[in-house]
C-alpha cells in the first residue's frame, strides 16, 4: 500500500469530502491561496474555490462565530484554527454555542462542525503555540474530542468526524505532519470512541495519545531487548472514550502507565487513571502511573523544553521502576 504523510491523509480526507458533499466548506485564517499554516489545505482553493474555501480575517471569535450559524443552516464547516492554543478568542462561540445548541434545543438543531487545530510542543515555538490542552475541550459537554497519532487514523478519523451531526474538536499534533504510514487511496472512516491496540503485550499497557503512542512504541521496542512485553494502546480519541479496550488490557497486565503530553493537573492522564482505579483496582499488581507535562509554561529553550516533555526514556524508566 502507498505511504503518505499525516498532512497529505488529512488534505486528502478534506479533498474527498469537498468532493462528495457539495455542503462542506473550510473555514479559516490563511487557507487558502497560503494553504495554511502547515500546509494542509495546500491547493484546495484552486480545486474549489474562495466561496468554500473562505481564508477569514485575523478574528477567531468571529469566523468560528460564523461556522457555527453555516451549520445551524445547513452546511458542514470545517475551521482550521491555527494553533489550538488560540482558542481563548473564541471561547464563547466554542463553549456556550457550538457545544450547547444541539442540547438546547432539544435536539432540533444540528452542529455539524469540525473544528481542526495543531497542538503540542516540540518545535520550539515557544508558551502560547506549543500546548495540547484537549482536556479543556473533552470537560465540556456536547463536544467530542478526537487526536490521531497516524497517517491511516488521521485520514478515517476526520471523515468520521465531518460526517458527525455533532460538534468535533479534532486536534492535530504538529511533530506528526511529516511522519508517513499506509493509508487507502478510497475513502473509509474509523468510528469515533474506538481505541486502537497499537502493539500487543503481556506484562504492563502503556496508555499513549498523539505524539506519546510514538513515544510509548520506541520504549516498548527497548523494553522488549529486556524481556519485557509492553501493550501500547492508542486512545485515537477522548470524547467518546474507549473505556471497555483500555480496562480489558489493564486486567490482562495488572500494570499501567499513561502517557500525555498535557498538564498533569486535572489532566487526561488523570482522569484515565480515575476511570481505571474505580473499574480495575483489584486486578492492580502496582500503582498506577502517570508521565504528563508539568504545570509549567512550554518553554521556547529546545533543551528546556524536551527536558519537560514526556518522552521514551522516562517512560523505560518508569516501567523499570514498577516491574521493580
């Protein structure tokens, strides 16, 4: 099978949307002619045109603002918001709009939006463009929360989420653009809430999402020079959220560590380690463990900031520690 990049399965996935829904637009800052920040609607307004391909003004709060009333009227937007961590500007129109009115009205009302943003850290672009911050969207509710680590589940997992009559927060970790897997020239979706195994193991499971299932699959190989046999599992995405894959692995290992690169405190990494101790305290044979961010500006210092970040070693360490 071809490889492609993930910025090349996401382009791809929002080419053959356009293409077979007239009602999909994209919406956002320097998209077009630009082809975006990080190049992933390279060359879609030549394919379709400024009126569905709208390069907006520098005002968050007044195109997410007006995706929100295109999907009240019928219409799927797509938003690039430029970097997650600008989402601030647009509070309201994401918190109170976007994610109630579904609700609000009873269900008479469809939202059907994607809003896409890159995250993370990694390239040294300094505190307000490196934070990941999906826990803030996955803590509201009406808004599913979805973060591919791969080219394949970049691609089938934004269809998925452009097909959703509901609002999707689809996050896109700016270190993976340019990494490269299999993925089909068709079309497919994967279903949002479903994780994904990415390496089978019988000893510990190692709960990664976005840049930390890479990082969590170089340990596992290491680990494995050792003997020791790691289970790596992809979340894919936070709302909804795969409990029943990530509770049947932890009762086959008896050991967990979550990884994730957002702050530690009221976390995701947390709030998995909650779900775990209440529905597989008694299957434990060690504490669980968790390698997050520490509630701390990203700093633009490249050693400063992969001193900070969760990364392979600290995970080899931390597995060390609870195998004893």
């Amino acid at each position: 099978m071809r490889q492609i990049t993930f910025t090349e399965a996401i382009t791809e996935a929002l080419r053959q949307e356009m293409e077979r829904d007239p009602s999909v637009i994209l919406i956002g800052e320097d998209i077009g002619v630009y082809g975006g920040a990080f190049g992933v609607t390279k060359g879609l307004v030549e394919k379709f045109g400024s009126d569905r391909v709208i390069d907006t003004p520098i005002s968050e709060a007044g195109f997410i603002g007006a995706a929100v009333g295109a999907a009240l009227a019928g219409l799927r937007p797509v938003v690039e918001l430029m970097f997650v961590d600008f989402f601030g500007v647009a509070m309201d129109q994401i918190y109170n709009q976007m994610a109630k009115l579904r609700y609000m009205s009873g269900g008479q009302l469809k939202v059907p939006l994607t809003l896409r943003a890159p995250i993370g850290a990694g390239i040294s672009a300094a505190a307000q463009h490196s934070q990941t911050l999906y826990s803030i969207f996955a803590h509201v509710p009406g808004l599913k929360v979805v973060v591919p680590s791969t080219p394949h589940d970049a691609k089938g997992l934004l269809i998925s989420s452009i097909h959703d009559d509901n609002p999707v927060v689809f996050l896109e970790h700016k270190v993976l653009y340019g990494i490269k897997g299999e993925v089909p020239e068709e079309e497919y979706t994967i279903p949002l809430g479903k994780a994904d195994i990415k390496r089978e193991g019988s000893d510990i499971t190692i709960i990664g999402i976005a840049r930390t299932v890479w990082n969590s699959l170089e340990a596992a190989e290491q680990l494995s020079k050792e003997g020791i046999s790691v289970e790596v599992i992809d979340v894919r995405s936070i709302v909804p959220f795969d409990k029943e894959t990530v509770i049947k692995s932890v009762k086959k290992t008896g050991r967990v560590v979550i990884v994730d690169e957002d702050y530690d405190r009221c976390g995701f990494a947390s709030w998995v380690s909650s779900i775990i101790a209440d529905e597989a305290f008694e299957y434990l044979d060690a504490p669980i463990k968790r390698i997050t961010t520490p509630n701390v500006p990203i700093p633009f210092s490249p050693p400063l900031e992969q001193y900070i970040l969760p990364d392979s070693k600290k995970i080899i360490n931390t597995v060390k520690s609870i195998l004893g």
